[in-house]
C-alpha cells in the first residue's frame, strides 16, 4: 500500500499510503476520501449561491443527493464498459471503487441527466441549477484528481519538464506496458520521468472555477452560459491532457475522453457564440436570467413554494366546505302563528 512518488527537478520525493485510516478492519481510501471531500466543498459554494440564481437550497439538496449517487454508478459503469477486460474475470470488482476506476464524463452524463429528472420533479429551475452544478463539478474533480496522485495513476508519457514525477509504480506499469507490445508504448522509456496529467487537470479545472466564481457568476447573461463555460473549458483542457495520458480508455484506436472532450468543446463554444450574438441582438427579453422575473424574486425570498401549496390548498378547502343550509318551507302551524 506504501510508496513513493518523486519529482526530480523539484527535489522533492513524497512517501504515499492509499490508505487514509482503517475502521475495525475496513480501510478507508484517500481516492474515495478526497471524493467526498470535494463534494462535500461543492456542495457549501453551491448551497451559499443557491438562491441568488434563484434556486431554491432544500429542493436542490435532493436534486444533489440523486445526481452524486447516479453520478457514481455513471462513472463507475463507463470505466468498466470501456476496460471490461479487467472486470470479465472477476465481476465482483466492479462494485469496489475505494482504489479507484471512476471515468468522470461517465459521472458528468449521468449525473446531470439525473439531476435535471429531479429538479423537474422538485420543480427546481434546470439552467440555473445547472450553473451552479458547473462551478461544483470544477471545485471538486480539482480536488479530486488528487486521489490520482496518491494512487500513483493518471500520468502521462515521457517529459523533460521540471514536473516530471517517476517512481516504482510509474515505472513499473510503463513496463509492463511496454513488455506487452502496445505500438504507443514502444517509444517510452520507464525509467525518464513523466507527466503529472492529474496536476495538470486539478490546476485547469481550479482555474476555471476561479474564473467561474469570481467573474462569470457575476456577469452571466443568461442561465446556462455557466453550464456551457463549463463543458467547454473542461473540454479544451481534457482534450490537450488527454493525449499526453498513458492509460486512456480506447474505443480501437479511438481514446474515448479525448474525443468527447473534443466534441463538448466544439458544440459548447458553438453555442456560446450563437447565443451571446442572439442576445446581442435581441437584448434582454432574449432568455432573461429567471432570478429577474417575479418568480425568481420569490425564490430568493422563499416565498414562491408557500404561494404555490397555498394556491393549492385553497380551492381545496373551498371544495370540502359545508354548505350553508337551505332554509325549509315553515310548517302550517307555524305559518299559522305568523299570520296571527
């Protein structure tokens, strides 16, 4: 479980356990750990903008939970679709994901696709949420690439770079590689360092949140332009890192995240032109931010879902009320009194 990563240009050499701690027997993973932890830093910045795009917090804790938990079994089900060799002789490691094997554009399609299924159930405003999903996703696969590094996994080929980073893993899965007569590996050699790509990809993705959060939140002009930021920074950035990894997922000759990578950054940057030049041309009332309309305020307020139960409660209430009653035809008797 213990080894070392070194980076020799820094001079600096770091001695690593995967194992974070161990409960009664069960070790618990710093892959997994540092998973969460980025969730859980996430989840703060999100819940703390929730409502000035005018999402509702509490709603959009349960559109979270199901997108983390659908999230998981995508990325979990992606890693293993396109590295099924590694699983077809022993099915029950596909359920042990404390060492890692998580693809996070399976995590991304699949959460998002559950998330906006949820947020239509607990009438949560999809763009909005999905910007504010944006900024999450970049604060936490730049934290979590880290789990990466203590694996001693996701790094590139050969590099004179001062980052260069080697080890006994790294030289021994380039090796192995290598002994196995891969046509991409023959030009390696084991014992030269390589790239960091989980550092490259944890700074790229904490730039991108910097840019998010403290400019493009701010100056959105309409609700998703975060959310297509997103897809199209991440893209740009997967797509260069990407190349220079030594363990992609291949579809033949085709490396899978690479070419997503490279199809999120064409439609998001096409979108991002075509929408920005609609909005120009077409001002505000093209796609108005929903934090601007009254529904949006009433959001913000925390009022807009007492209106919504109180509408529907009242025609309700006015249903089951009593009739008043009718008034009965006086019996003769009585209209004999009267007439006295």
């Amino acid at each position: 479980m213990v080894t070392t990563v070194s980076f020799p240009g820094l001079g600096l050499e770091f001695e690593l356990n995967r194992v974070a701690f161990s409960i009664g027997g069960f070790n618990v993973y710093w892959y997994g750990l540092l998973i969460g932890i980025g969730f859980m830093l996430a989840g703060v910045y999100v819940l703390s903008n929730a409502r000035k795009v005018g999402v509702d917090g509490d709603r959009l804790i349960d559109v979270a939970m199901v997108g983390l938990l659908c999230g998981v079994i995508g990325a979990r089900l992606y890693y293993v679709i396109f590295d099924w060799e590694s699983f077809q002789g022993n099915l029950s490691k596909i359920l042990d994901i404390r060492q890692g094997g998580l693809a996070i554009y399976g995590g991304i399609l699949a959460g998002v696709a559950s998330g906006i299924i949820m947020a239509k159930i607990r009438k949560v405003q999809v763009r909005p949420a999905l910007d504010l999903a944006a900024a999450g996703f970049l604060i936490g696969q730049s934290i979590g690439r880290w789990g990466n590094f203590v694996n001693v996994e996701a790094f590139g080929c050969n590099t004179t770079s001062i980052l260069g980073m080697t080890g006994p893993k790294v030289v021994g899965y380039l090796t192995q590689v290598k002994n196995s007569g891969a046509a991409w590996a023959q030009g390696i050699d084991p014992t030269m360092p390589v790239h960091p790509t989980f550092l490259y990809e944890s700074v790229w993705c904490m730039t991108g949140f910097l840019i998010v959060a403290l400019w493009l939140m701010r100056h959105r002009k309409y609700d998703g332009q975060v959310f297509l930021f997103y897809t199209g920074w991440y893209g740009l950035g997967r797509f260069f890192i990407e190349g220079l990894r030594t363990d992609s997922l291949m579809w033949g000759p085709i490396r899978v995240s690479q070419a997503l990578a490279l199809a999120a950054f064409l439609v998001s940057a096409a979108l991002l032109i075509w929408l920005g030049w609609k909005k120009k041309k077409l001002g505000e009332g093209f796609l108005p931010l929903y934090i601007h309309t009254p529904d949006g305020q009433a959001v913000a307020a925390g009022t807009f879902y007492q209106k919504a139960a109180g509408a529907k409660i009242q025609p309700e209430a006015a249903a089951g009320e009593q009739p008043e009653p009718v008034e009965q035809p006086a019996a003769d008797s009585e209209r004999e009194d009267r007439a006295e």
